[in-house]
C-alpha cells in the first residue's frame, strides 16, 4: 500500500519554465489538498479538491493550476515559474467529503522545487 | 494575531524528561485538532487527533482548552526518536484548514 505518491522528488527549473507536479493516491479517499511549505511559514494550502471534480483556492494559489484527473490523481502545474516559488510541496489526501477538514490528512513525500 | 501560533524551540530536553507545548488559535468556531510530528526533510505524519476530553497514546497526552484556545501535547520519558518537529492542525469555520509552523523539539542523551 503506497499511500500518497508525489512525482518527482526534486527539480531543478528556470525561471519561466512551466511544470507538473504528479500525485496520486491509491487509498481510495475523496480528497486531496496540495502545500508549500518554506522556512518559518510553515505548511500554506495552495488549492485542495474536497471530491472528484471539485477544486477550490486555499491559502496561495496564485501562479499555480490544478487539475483533479480522477479520484485517484490531483496535479498541481506551475505554468510560468518563479524564483518565489521555490518550495518543497505537499500533497495529501484526507478520507471523506463533507466535513472533509475534520479529518486526518495523510502526506506524500514532498517534491523538492527550486527555480533558479 | 496568526490563526495558528507555537513556539518555535527548539525545546532541548534529556532523555527521560517530560516536555509539553501548546499550540494557539484564534478562531472560536475551530472545530477539529490534529498533532502531527515532521522529521527533518520528511513528510508530516499524523500523530494523534485531539479530542475535547483529552486524549492518550502511549507516553503522548494531547488536550483541547477552548476556553483559552489552545491545544497541547505532553511528551513523558522522552526518547532519541522522539526528536522532531511538531505540528498542530486546526480547522476553522467554513472548512477552513491551518497549519501552525512547528515546535522544534530536540531530545538529547
């Protein structure tokens, strides 16, 4: 049992390059959130997807798109990177619909972005 | 006031020792109270939600305050392992989702 698999682990972009960060999650939950979190901010929601077919802004989501491809797999596309967006990013995924914050949340390993 | 506050740290302790420490919320509606534990270039990883009568896992002791809003978690007879970073969960009216920044702890012999 994988859990939350995020793709890839570490990237290295250029300014103005554009990406796609993959996740995807083989516990059979209804949500799945993406973060960023950088020194002393501590984790920032970027856009969370409460259901399939369902996205919605968080915390910081500009310069940054998502797309929930199914149940299973929620990206997250960097279109035009920049320096600011150096991070590492989370995605996670939590059980249920309504209510969906009330409950856990479980972690994908990180991808690890710089932007040069 | 942030949403979410803790204590940086790091919280230096012996091995053995018991360590406690509070995480702080602005928002009275908050509805739902995770601990989650980060070692260094990990992901979080739950460690225990928080309920209003208090709960315990083995040598961790979490406690809902509301009536000064805060969250805590004691640590007794800590361990090498236990060192890491701490990191509370609140969830606020209206779904919304707040991570606080973390509490370094840092177990020593």
């Amino acid at each position: 049992n994988a859990g939350v698999t995020q793709t890839p682990k570490f990237q290295v972009l250029k300014t103005g390059q554009s990406m796609t960060l993959q996740c995807a999650q083989d516990m059979n939950h209804n949500s799945m959130y993406w973060y960023r979190q950088d020194p002393g901010m501590g984790l920032r929601l970027i856009y969370y997807s409460a259901s399939e077919g369902t996205t919605d802004k968080g915390e910081v989501p500009n310069g940054y798109n998502v797309s929930r491809l199914n149940k299973r797999e929620f990206s997250l596309r960097l279109e035009s990177a920049a320096p600011s967006q150096t991070s590492v990013y989370f995605c996670a995924s939590s059980e249920g619909t309504v209510n969906y914050s009330n409950q856990p949340q479980h972690f994908g390993d990180g991808t690890r972005l710089s932007i040069l | 006031r942030k949403e979410v506050e803790q204590d940086p740290g790091p919280f230096n302790v012996p091995e053995g020792a018991t360590v406690a420490f509070n995480c702080t919320y602005s928002n009275s509606a908050s509805q739902s109270f995770f601990w989650y534990r980060q070692d260094c270039r990990k992901e979080p990883k739950l460690l225990m939600s928080v309920y209003s009568s208090g709960n315990e896992d083995g040598r961790f002791t979490a406690q809902l305050n509301r009536a000064s809003q805060y969250i805590s978690l004691l640590i007794r007879d800590s361990k090498l392992s236990d060192s890491a970073t701490y990191l509370c969960r609140i969830t606020g009216g209206g779904n919304k989702l707040t991570f606080g920044t973390g509490t370094q702890l840092k177990v020593e012999l």
